[in-house]
C-alpha cells in the first residue's frame, strides 16, 4: 500500500512539473521536462561529470541535456595527473581549457578533478626513486595546474581518496614518499596558487562512521595548521537498496560542525551485483551471466527502487540546504557511467537519471516530485 501510494505521488508530481514547463522553448532532446537546477535553484547546485567527448564537444545529445539540466560540471578524466601533467615538464592543458571555455558559455560552473590523487599518475612519476625528486613533482604539480586554472574554475578537489575504510592513511606513494603531511601540504600549495577557487576534500565511503572519523582528522589536522579547506566531497558510489541514509545524515552534521560546506561529488546508485562497497579502482571481479542480469532492460521493480532511494536522498538533501551546497551525478546518462566497466567489464547498469536515449527514468522524476512535495 506504501509503495502504490508513492508511486501515485511520483506520478503526479512528475506530471505537474511536466505540463508547468511545457512551455518553455529549448532544443534539448528532454526539451518538456523539468530542469533539475532549476528545481533545486534555491537548494543547491546541480552538477555531472564529463566525459571526454563530451568535453570535446563530440556528443551534441548531451550537450543538449548538460545545458538543460546542470549548472556545475566536474572532469571525468581529463584534469587528473596522468592526462594534463603527462611528463616532468609537459603539461596537457587544451581539454581542460575547452571545458572552462564550455562552461563560460553555458553558465555552467567547473568543479576541478582531481589535483593529488594515488591512482591515474603519470608513468614518470610513478618512477621516482628520491623522496626528494617526488616532492619537487608534488609542488611542481600542485602550484603549476592550480596556477593554470586560477579564477577560471570555481572549486577544486584538492586531495582525493586519502583515506583507508578504517579511516587511516591509504598507503599510497605521497604517503610513502611524504608523510601525511603532504595531505596539509597539497591545501596549503593549491590556496596559494588559486586563492580564489574553494577546495575540498573528496573521498567515497567517508560517510561510513570510522573513514568518517578519519576524515574528520584529516580536516582538523589541516585547520590546525592554519591552512584553508572550504568543504567535504563525500562521492555517494552507494548501491540501491542499500543506501546509509543515517549515516549521510550523520555525516552532514559532524562536517558541518567543522565549518566546512558538504557535497555530494559523485553520486551514482549501482542496481548490479557486488560483493563489496565504495569505489576503490584497484578492486576488480569476474563476468558471468549472474554479474550481469538486465543486459536488455531495467525491471520495473529494480526501477522503482532506485526512484524511492534517490527520492529519500534528495529529502534528506533538501533537510540539510543549508550546509548541502552541490550534488553532482557521476554521469550525463546510464550508458555513459564508469559503472558499466568496473569492477566487471562489459555490463549493463543504470545508475543515473537518464537513460541510454537520454530520457528522464522514474527517478528523475522522483527526485523531482520529492522538491514538490518539500515546497508544499
Ligand atoms: O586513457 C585511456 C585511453 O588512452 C584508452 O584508449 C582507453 C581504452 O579503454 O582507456 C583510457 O583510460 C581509461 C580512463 O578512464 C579514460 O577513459 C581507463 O582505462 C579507465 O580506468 C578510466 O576510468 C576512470 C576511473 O576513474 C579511473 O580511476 C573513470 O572513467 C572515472 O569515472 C573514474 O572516476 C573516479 C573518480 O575520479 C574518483 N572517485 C572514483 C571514481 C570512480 O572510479
């Protein structure tokens, strides 16, 4: 009875909001649905990733939904070390100028992905033997990319994935070569070299109580120093039907108390089987017709599910206006999300709002329809 009874909700909220913005002259191939930043304009930003071609303006289908429905973009790919720093003294940055110059355009903010990141590093710097030689790299790097992008994007994800899931220190080679000192180090470099861009700290799974815990010190750790970070990226890889409501509440209000803004940088919610949380690149699992159970069509039920769970976030995000600043979808559409390669390759999923087509799913409209609700 509950269900049928928010399934009417959805339905009818979605066909108000259809029939409001009918009106409204665009060339978007969704052009009578509603446009999510507009909905959410009084809450908070409403971003996606991109993905190379579409960076490169080679996908006009997107183009088209991206300037309908998003006011904040964030690279897919093309800002991490191993594209735009590919050797000690080459620096790639042509893609990440034509996005600044895309979202001038279109009024769409850029959120930089990533500065210091363990996984997708140069080949070179992988190879560097002296602590050193690494940290000139670290420096180099940091102040030369920022620099670059100084007042022409608006945030930067300044450290990425940092953090074990029992909140220590990831093992990685600025660990190693740095000490965990590099995490204040990198905040302190990137203010210096882009003082007006906000910066964050971003990781996955950093709404679970003990990486949160770890994150937490990691903030302070950086406030005590006396170094600026203006917020906390906590990606939101979650599965459906399993999402940490409490927790994400949970989270919200311990990184608010720190001063810090909070966004939801990467959010995507997985319908395919998996045997393990987060979105750790290294970790991998073998294909079978079990891993891979809708390769035509999304059942109706698993649809549904996925509509209620992004309905409940977008409550609990509307709850937390005030401190929730961005919520970015780690996708423009379902073909088009990292969650159809990893961890198994070769899958179906559909863990966005659009569809293949590029048409709005029942969660779009859930998510629409939970605003409606809000505002009455
Ligand atoms: O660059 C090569 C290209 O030369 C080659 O032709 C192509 C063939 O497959 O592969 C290209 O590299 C791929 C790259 O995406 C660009 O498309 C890599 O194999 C692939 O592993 C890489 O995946 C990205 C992943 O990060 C890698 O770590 C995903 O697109 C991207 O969505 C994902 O994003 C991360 C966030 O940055 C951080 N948080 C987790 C999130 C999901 O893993």
């Amino acid at each position: 009875m509950k269900q049928i009874n928010y399934l009417v909700i959805v339905f009818i909220g979605a066909t108000l909001l259809c029939n409001c913005s009918a009106g409204k002259k665009t060339t978007s191939p969704a052009a009578s649905i509603p446009s999510l930043k507009d909905v959410f304009k009084n809450d908070f930003a409403i971003g996606t990733a991109l993905n190379t071609a579409q960076i490169e303006g080679k996908d006009p289908k997107a183009a088209a939904l991206v300037e309908q429905q998003f006011n904040m973009a964030t690279p897919e790919n093309i800002m991490k070390a191993e594209v735009i720093h590919p050797e000690w003294n080459r620096y790639n940055f042509e893609p990440g100028d034509q996005l600044v110059s895309y979202g001038e355009k279109n009024k769409i903010r850029i959120n930089a992905h990533t500065l210091i990141w363990h996984s997708q590093l140069p080949a070179f710097a992988r190879q560097i033997q002296s602590a050193d030689s690494f940290r000139l790299f670290f420096q180099q790097h940091i102040s030369t990319v920022a620099g670059h992008y100084r007042g022409k994007v608006f945030s930067w994800d300044v450290v990425n994935e940092a953090l074990n899931e029992d909140g220590t220190m990831r093992k990685s080679v600025f660990l190693n070569k740095l000490g965990e000192g590099f995490v204040t180090e990198a905040f302190r470099m990137a203010a210096a070299a882009s003082p007006g861009t906000e910066l964050y700290y971003n990781d996955y799974n950093n709404e679970q109580p003990a990486k949160r815990a770890g994150c937490i010190r990691l903030i302070k750790m950086i406030q005590a120093a006396g170094v600026r970070i203006d917020g906390v990226g906590i990606q939101g890889h979650w599965h459906a039907g399993k999402v940490p409501l409490q927790d994400i509440e949970q989270s919200i209000i311990e990184y608010s108390a720190l001063g810090l803004k909070v966004m939801f940088t990467e959010l995507d919610l997985e319908v395919l089987p998996r045997d393990f949380q987060g979105a750790d690149v290294s970790q991998q699992m073998k294909n079978s017709p079990a891993m891979n159970p809708y390769p035509n069509a999304l059942p109706d039920s698993v649809q549904q599910l996925l509509a209620r769970d992004y309905s409940s976030l977008f409550k609990l995000f509307l709850k937390y206006r005030e401190n929730v600043t961005r919520v970015t979808f780690w996708g423009v559409n379902d073909g088009q999300s990292w969650l159809n390669g990893w961890p198994v390759p070769g899958r179906t999923n559909y863990p966005l709002l659009f569809d293949r087509e590029f048409k709005p799913k029942p969660a779009f409209y859930s998510v629409i329809a939970t605003k409606q609700a809000s505002a009455n």
